[in-house]
C-alpha cells in the first residue's frame, strides 16, 4: 500500500482499503467465480447463488470495477486473473489463501485497537496457543494450511534454486505444513529424504499432499508440538519456513537451539522468514507483517534478519548468510553446525590445533 502523501484523500483511500478487501472474501465465499467461468447474467447468478437479484446486481458490477469481473452489456465473467487463481477445482487455485485472509480478520485485525491496548489479543491462550483443540474448527486450519500452499508454490522453485542440497541425504521441515517445500526439495533432488513434522491436523493435509505426487517412499512425516515434542536427530538440512514470527524471543531462541541439537556435524539451518531490516520499520511488508503477527497471535511479531542471526550464532551455528532470493519480502538466513575438538582424543599432544586423525564432535 503506498505512503499517505500531502493529500487528505490519500488517507481516505487508505481507510475504504477494507472494502475492496471484503468483496473478495465475499466473492470467494459465495463462489461466485465458479458460476461465472461462461458469461451471465446478474440474475441469473442470484438464482444460482439463491441471493437477492438487486444485490447480486449491484455486487457483481463492484466486482468488475475491481477488475476481478469483465462485464459485456449485461453479462458478466471471470477476468484472466480470476479465472485462473479463483476458481475451485483448477490447479492454480488460491482461494484458500484468500479465506484465510477472512479468518484473520475475524479472529483479530477487527479487534487491533483492543489488542495494542491489552498487549495480545484478547481471546489468546497464551500457553496453549498451538495445541491442537477438538473446537478449532476444521475448515478453517485446512484454509490456513492450504493457504500456505498457495503462496509457496510460488517460491518453493526459487528457494530450491539458491539453496545447496546436493549433498544432503536426510532433510526435516520443521513447521512443513502441505509439505510444499519438502516436495519441491525431493524433486529437485533424488537422492533426498525427507521428514515433515508438524501439529497432527497439518500433517492430515501434508500426506495428502506427498501421496499426490508420488513421494510417500522418500517423505514420511512426524506429528507433534516442536515447542515440546522430540524432532528426531541425525539430519544434515533443517527447513524453518515462516515459524519463528508466529513466536516470542524466548521460544524462537528455543526453537534454534533444538534444531542444532538436531543436526549432524556440518549439518545446515536454513530459517526463511519476512525479515525486518535494523530500523524495524522496513521493508514496509515485514513491517506490516509484524502488525498482523500482533494481531492474531498471542507473542508473535516480526524480527530482524539482525536479531535471528545473533540468535543463530549463539546457538552454535557459524555466522550466517543471508539469502535475498526473490523480490518479495522473504529472505533466508543459513548457517552451519559448528565442530570442536575433543580434548580426549586419542593422540591428544596438549596443543589448540586438531591433529590430522581427529574426529570432531558436535557442540
């Protein structure tokens, strides 16, 4: 969204920025771009939708100032854009992102002023936030989780391309929802296996996922609360995609630490997340970001690429690289597990320097 100028109806633009919003929702909801895949008109997508003629006429019209409809005297259908990404059924569907969207709004921005006054929001569970519980309902984690697909099935390619795996037999996604990066890294690898771990629910749609494509034999998955529940051990790679926002200081420094006690020697992490730059306010999407982590969780926000590499640092992993792969607001930082050298090998002289036949172990 572009900066508020001198202007008052730069402001104004800003605070109807809601409406175009909640069109879309309301479009999707209704699945109003499934009907409209053939041309017709206002009245006959209220018969179909069983809506109101005279509002189903005045909505579809707002539809297509957005740009989202194309309208032809007085028959409307699906834009290029709409046909291709919200249209149930088809293989770019996104629409699942977009209720998400809706959910979030429900379950906090429409209660932001409360939340910065209380500090979280107001219906939060600060302990239990994660936990899966029988009254979430179903629907709306499949929306999350399928959600999630939807914006990384973009970048799954893009990240598979920068990130060195050519080496690496045994791999975790930690936090892998749909599995879409662990399927896009054993694609892209052959020689990879891959473990997706998980709140039992995600892990549901992820070997749904794996099992699509034809992966079941080199992906296995893991359901637990990484904040509580063993990760497994002996991997080379750990994934960490879009985890940490969505937790305090003390658990994202929690969750490093237990991804190094998992790796192998040498092993790499690999934390791709929307990073802040030092000032805290840019880029303008990690900033904005931050402000929806406030929103709907209970101790999340967005942090600095400056903060998480500290983090990483003292956890025992060399300084890390950070990893500008695309032109959005993700970025990737990635290190290694350091060695030590044990000062009880065998052979062992009293000097600092490893001998040539020593074994290093893992801090």
């Amino acid at each position: 969204m572009p900066a508020p100028g001198g202007d008052f109806q730069d402001l104004l633009t800003m605070a109807r920025g809601f409406q175009a919003a909640k069109m879309l929702m309301a479009a999707v909801d209704l699945a109003v771009f499934d009907f409209l895949e053939e041309p017709r008109s206002a009245v006959e997508a209220a018969a179909w939708l069983k809506a109101n003629d005279r509002a189903m006429g005045i909505f579809l019209n707002g539809l297509a100032a957005l740009g989202l409809l194309v309208k032809e005297v007085d028959y409307f259908h699906n834009s290029e854009h709409a046909s291709r990404y919200l249209v149930r059924g088809k293989e770019d569907y996104r629409g699942e992102i977009i209720k998400h969207m809706e959910h979030t709004w429900e379950r906090g921005w429409n209660d932001l002023q409360h939340t910065v006054q209380l500090g979280h929001p107001r219906e939060a569970d600060l302990e239990k936030w994660l936990d899966a519980k029988p009254e979430r309902d179903e629907k709306e984690v499949r929306a999350f989780i399928c959600g999630m697909d939807a914006i990384a099935r973009d970048l799954a390619p893009k990240v598979t391309a920068v990130l060195d795996l050519k080496n690496v037999q045994r791999l975790l996604d930690l936090g892998g929802g749909p599995a879409t990066y662990a399927i896009a890294f054993a694609k892209a690898h052959p020689r990879l296996q891959a473990t997706v771990f998980d709140l039992p629910q995600p892990i549901k749609i992820a070997q749904e996922q794996i099992a699509k494509q034809g992966l079941s034999d080199r992906i296995n998955t893991l359901a637990g609360n990484f904040l509580q529940d063993d990760i497994g051990k002996g991997y080379d790679f750990i994934w960490v995609s879009q985890i940490l926002h969505s937790h305090d200081e003390g658990q994202s420094q929690g969750i490093i630490g237990k991804c190094v006690q998992a790796l192998n020697p040498g092993g790499t992490l690999a934390i791709h997340d929307f990073y802040l730059n030092k000032d805290g306010a840019s880029p303008p999407g990690p900033a904005m970001f931050g402000v929806h982590m406030l929103a709907v969780t209970p101790r999340g926000r967005a942090y600095t690429w400056g903060e998480v590499a500290e983090w990483m640092a003292e956890a025992g992993l060399t300084a890390p690289e950070h990893l500008c792969y695309d032109e959005g607001d993700a970025s990737i930082l990635v290190a290694q597990k350091k060695y030590r050298i044990s000062l009880l090998n065998p052979g062992y002289s009293g000097g600092g320097d490893r001998l040539p036949n020593q074994s290093p172990l893992a801090i």
